[in-house]
C-alpha cells in the first residue's frame, strides 16, 4: 500500500510541478514559438520536463527514506544505491544541459560531447555494459569487446531519439508511460529494485505531465524532458539486459515506435543528402498530422500501436523459442503493414525537407 502511495503521490506531484509550469509567472517559464517546421501555431511552455526529473528525483528519495527498496542478491556487489546514483546523476547533469539549451541555446558539439561522456562514465564506472544479443532458435552473440563501444552507441542514440521523436502533444509522454510502465512491470517480476523502482516512478511522473501535455498541449516537456528520458530509459534497457531481466528484443519491441520512426526517418533524410541533425517534419507521425488526421487523432493512434508492441513484448518475455521467433515476425510484419499506410496517407501532402 505505502508503495502505491509513492507511485500516486509521484504522479500527483509531476501534475502540480507541471502546472505550475505551465503559469506565466514560474520563474522557468519559457516560451517555444512556432516556426516552419512547427506543428504547433500558437507558443507554448517548454520546461515541463523539469517536473518529471524533479518527481521522479524525490520519488526516488522518499523510497530510500521509507526503506522500501530491497537489494536482490547477486545483483551487484555496491547495492542499487551504487547503480541508482550513477544512473540518476547522470540523467540530471544531461537534464542540466539539455535546460540550458531549452533556455538559450548549446552548441551540439557541447551537447553530444556531454552524452558521450555521460554513457561512457556509465559504461566504465557503472560497468553497466550490454553482454549479448540473443536470436531466438540460433543461440546467443556474445558482444564480448564490441560491448562497450556498442552500448555507449546505444545510449547516445537512445538519448537523440527520444528528442527527435517528440514532436507531438502527447506522444513522447505516452511513450514513457507505456515503455517505463513495462519495464518497471518486468523488474518487479525479476525482483530487480532498481528498475522496478526507477521505471515505475518515471512512469508515474510522466503521466502526471501528460495531464497537460495531451492534445491540445498546455506545455511541452523539451530538451529538458526528452533527452534525460531517452538516457534514462536507455540506461535502464541495458541494465535489464545485462541483470538478465529481459533480454534485447523485449524494449526493442516495446519502444519500437521511437526507434523505428527516427531510425527509419535519419537513414531516408541522409540518402537525400539532407541535413539530418536540422529539425523537419518528416516523421510518420508529424505527416499523419499534417495529412489531416490532426494531433489527438494521430496520438491515440501511436497509443494502440504502443499498447500492441507492449503485448507482443510480453508475449516474446515469455514464449518459448519457437513462440520467440514467431513473436518477431508478427511484430514484423506490423510495422510493415503500418509503413504502408502511412505511405498512403502521407502522400496527401508534399514532403517537408530542408
């Protein structure tokens, strides 16, 4: 019950912050005015990631405080507290920078230099380093050195897709309700503190910003937000997958809405020789909007979607190899089928590039 308590008392908590946010005379206020490649057209707050650091932050500290954590055995030598301070730390200090950049601007050699050496402080202080990648029927690639060059790869990655991707009242905030939820699910389930605890509580924060943040958005949760939940949530994946919680596949197909859309979206703009590190409007979701669907339509859509690929990862957690495979190809054939109907759908408008 205390439990539960923490987990709504976070999400009220990242409700008010947010709210307070969202007001005028918040001394963080800040303003995102509309541009080209906008699909917002009025301006809008910009800060409210800073009320899902901040819950989830205090969240965290009242857990400890009210001795609801309980170390698994075998998980590692330093405790969760070891594993949550590195992890957390560093998801402020990139939240730092990444405010700074919602505030004034950072250059992005500064603010891919911090990512880099925030993943790598994780890599070989944490030693949070992904093992293997497992193939279902065909057994288990053992990343050996390759696995720390790989996993800082990751967690830039992760921590730039998640800032590509929100672009859309709702969306990335939904995402970390769903994906966090999951991954906080399958903690609990492994008996693993830290990613129980750390996902939950995002989870938690994250829905109580997306009070304000659903179509039409009172506030967006900018670099601020973005970039430290995709750190975070990448920290988490590699964790889970180097604690034997879940294996690769399993956020793959959980965040896969993220990964595949801006995956897909970077690969495409770079073939065209366009500048890929510039803002657009080329992803599935911002041309379903401007196809017509509008941004409420288009979000609930990409919530099914999410909600699919957190049943099919379920499923994957808990299949057999055989089922594992089959799992694969029906997540597959999916985003196939979905590829295809955005193509349809977008080709009602004329490409947005630079």
């Amino acid at each position: 019950m205390m439990l539960i308590s923490l987990v709504f008392g976070v999400g009220v908590l990242a409700w008010w912050l947010t709210k307070r946010l969202s007001c005028r005379d918040s001394f963080l206020f800040k303003l995102d005015h509309p541009n080209e490649r906008s699909l917002h057209d009025i301006p809008i707050p910009r800060t409210g990631g800073v009320a899902i650091i901040g819950s989830l932050s205090l969240g965290l500290i009242a857990a400890q405080a009210l001795g609801l954590l309980v170390l698994r055995e075998g998980l590692s030598p330093l405790g969760w507290v070891y594993l949550e301070s590195w992890i957390l730390g560093l998801t402020i200090l990139l939240g730092l920078v990444s405010f700074m950049d919602d505030r004034g601007g950072v250059p992005v050699w500064f603010r891919l230099g911090c990512q880099f050496s925030a993943s790598a402080i994780l890599v070989f202080g944490a030693e949070l380093i992904l093992p293997a990648i497992e193939i279902p029927l065909l057994g288990t690639i053992e990343l050996r050195w390759l696995g720390e060059a790989l996993t800082i790869l990751l967690l830039i990655w992760f921590t730039n897709l998640y800032n590509f991707m929100d672009g859309m009242d709702g969306f990335a905030g939904g995402m970390t309700v769903i994906g966090c939820g999951l991954l906080g699910y399958l903690g609990w389930q492994a008996h693993h503190p830290v990613i129980s605890f750390i996902a939950t509580l995002q989870a938690a924060a994250a829905a109580g910003f997306l009070v304000h943040n659903f179509p039409p958005a009172k506030i967006f949760m900018g670099d601020v937000g973005s970039v430290s939940t995709g750190f975070l949530a990448a920290a988490l994946i590699v964790l889970g997958c180097r604690d034997g919680v879940f294996d690769l596949w399993v956020p793959l197909i959980v965040f896969s809405p993220f990964i595949l859309d801006a995956t897909v979206t970077l690969i495409r703009r770079a073939l065209h020789h366009e500048k890929v590190w510039e803002a657009h409007r080329d992803h599935c979701y911002q041309r379903l909007v401007l196809s017509g669907w509008g941004h409420r339509r288009t979000v609930l859509a990409e919530y099914g979607v999410m909600a699919l690929c957190g049943g099919l990862a379920l499923v994957y957690q808990y299949a057999s190899e055989e089922w594992r495979l089959i799992v694969l190809g029906v997540w597959g054939m999916v985003f196939l089928s979905l590829a295809f109907a955005v193509r349809s759908v977008g080709q009602r408008i004329q490409p947005v590039g630079s």
